[in-house]
C-alpha cells in the first residue's frame, strides 16, 4: 500500500510533535512543513528530514491529508483550501474561534466528502480508553487541569486552550444534554481569562466540578469519577487509573481496588495513527469534527456564562 502523503501546517509548540511523529511513521510520508515564521519550517524540516515551506498553498497538491496546528483564529482559512480538495484533515482544538466558524468547517467537509478530525489528543489517552469503559452514569465528576504559566496559546481563554480537553470528555462519557452551568473566570497574568471553575448539571442529574488554570505553580491533570457502585479515577499525566468499587456482603460491605494497568504510549501518536487509518480506510475518526463543534459549544456556553457573572 502507498504512502499517505501529509504535510503539516504550523510547526510551533505542538505542530512540531505532530511532524516528529509522522516522520517516523512507516505508512506515512511526511511531504513538508508548512510555517510562517521565517527560518521554523527550515529548522524542523531539516530536523525531520523533509522539506520547508511558508505558504500551505504550495502543498495542497502533494498531500492526501494535512495537519493543521496553526492559531485558532486561522483555522479556517488553512483547512478549507485542503477539505476543497478532498484532503483528509485534522484541525487541533479548539476547532475553531467561533461556532460560526466550526460549522463552515464541517458544513464544507460534507459537502466535499472530506474527512475531518478535531484533534482532542486526551481522547486518546491510554488511561482515557482504559478508564472510559468502567464509566456508567456517573453522578459526580471532579476535573482538575493546572498548568504553569506558557509561552503559548495566549491568544484564546484557559477555557479553550485547556478545560475543552475536559469538557470533551465529559461529553463523551456523560451521554446527557447539559441542563445549566455556573461558572467564574479571572484575568490574572493575560487580558484573557487564566483561571477558570465550571459547574456543570447534565439532565441526567449529574454534576460536573471543572477548574483550569494556566498560572499555576505546579502542573495537575486529575480527573474524579463518582458513581452508584463505584469510584474511577484518571491521573492524564502519569498514565494512570484507579477503581474501587463496593463490594456488598451478608455482613459490612467492603471496599476492593486498585491501579489497573495500562499500557503507556504517547497520546498524540495514538491520535495520529487512528486518523492514518481513518483517512487510509474511509472510517470515522476517532474525534469527528461534530464531537469537536459540542466541546466548542459547551466551551463558549461557559465563557458567556463568565462574561454575564461579571
């Protein structure tokens, strides 16, 4: 089988990643890296033994599918030249600055029968995917995502840059339509909102506990799943999963668990390999497009939310 022939569009903090990953990906042929920045796309190129460019225009016809990792405000204008041409594509979250936006996304998608990911790399998660199964009904669920201050993604909310990852995955595990949201954002370091607390009440009556911080001193990415029988919980950054789950008996009801195990691997590349295969195939990514709208809308519910509590 040939080669599905990618190039990725913007090579900064995370397109890099995606241009490490792919070069070393047997079934895929890195074509170029796209950059506006004089010299990035040189320098990664270089690294990953393919070739530079600064206008995504000059790749459109060398590439089956294209990764696009550059600013959210320019989404759009980077991915629909590709979705025109039938290009398979995955657009990094958020998938747009606007729902606006998103919905020209997956509305010019459909209509040229381009597939298009929304790239949600915590989906992929090994202690995600072992997690999510052993997750029926939660009725609490506690999320905690703490980052020390960055020199990226100053261009959008913490909510969007960091709580979407969160608010993915709640959608993804609740199965409920949110019924109302209390939230409080502040603008501590940036004119934009630093730290951010969600609350979350899904018709199915459970509630949801979110907080996302960009300033903080230590880095955390915890998340807490309370259900009838039992308790599920997810460390993201150490791979890990604990369950415990009660236990009834004639006499005092015990309490069993433990880690479960989980087989390590790198998110991002877990990402990459399924929508190798998604555009190789035909099939659904993992991330469809519309999974990335629903994040992006529970996203900007919870920003109007802070904007009208101020």
């Amino acid at each position: 089988m040939e080669r599905l022939r990618i190039a990725v569009i913007g090579v900064g903090h995370l397109g890099q990643h995606h241009a490490r990953l792919l070069a070393s990906m047997q079934d895929v042929e890195l074509v170029g890296v796209v950059d506006t920045k004089p010299g990035r796309a040189d320098e990664i190129a270089a690294k990953y033994g393919t070739r530079a460019f600064t206008d995504a225009a000059d790749v459109l016809a060398l590439v089956d599918a294209a990764i696009v990792a550059v600013p959210t405000e320019s989404h759009v204008a980077v991915a629909l030249p590709f979705i025109a041409r039938r290009a398979a594509v995955l657009v990094e979250k958020p998938l747009a600055s606007s729902m606006a936006d998103a919905d020209r996304l997956i509305d010019a998608a459909d209509r040229h029968q381009s597939l298009l990911a929304a790239g949600h790399t915590e989906r992929f998660n090994p202690a995600v995917t072992t997690a999510l199964p052993l997750v029926a009904n939660p009725r609490f669920i506690e999320v905690h995502r703490l980052g020390v201050f960055p020199e990226r993604s100053l261009d959008i909310d913490v909510i969007f840059d960091l709580m979407i990852h969160d608010l993915d995955l709640l959608l993804a595990c609740v199965g409920s339509d949110v019924v109302s949201i209390e939230a409080v954002g502040v603008h501590v370091l940036t004119p934009r909102t630093d730290i951010a607390n969600a609350r979350v009440r899904f018709a199915s009556g459970c509630i949801a506990n979110l907080t996302a911080s960009r300033i903080s001193r230590e880095r955390v990415r915890k998340a807490r799943f309370f259900q009838h029988d039992s308790y599920v919980s997810i460390d993201f950054a150490s791979q890990e999963v604990d369950v415990y789950r009660l236990v009834p008996s004639t006499g005092r009801p015990t309490i069993q668990g433990g880690k479960l195990p989980v087989t390590h691997d790198e998110p991002l590349h877990r990402e990459l390999v399924d929508f190798v295969e998604a555009a190789r195939t035909g099939r659904a990514p993992g991330v469809p497009a519309r999974a990335g709208r629903a994040a992006l809308a529970l996203a900007t519910r919870i920003a109007e939310q802070m904007e009208a509590a101020l």
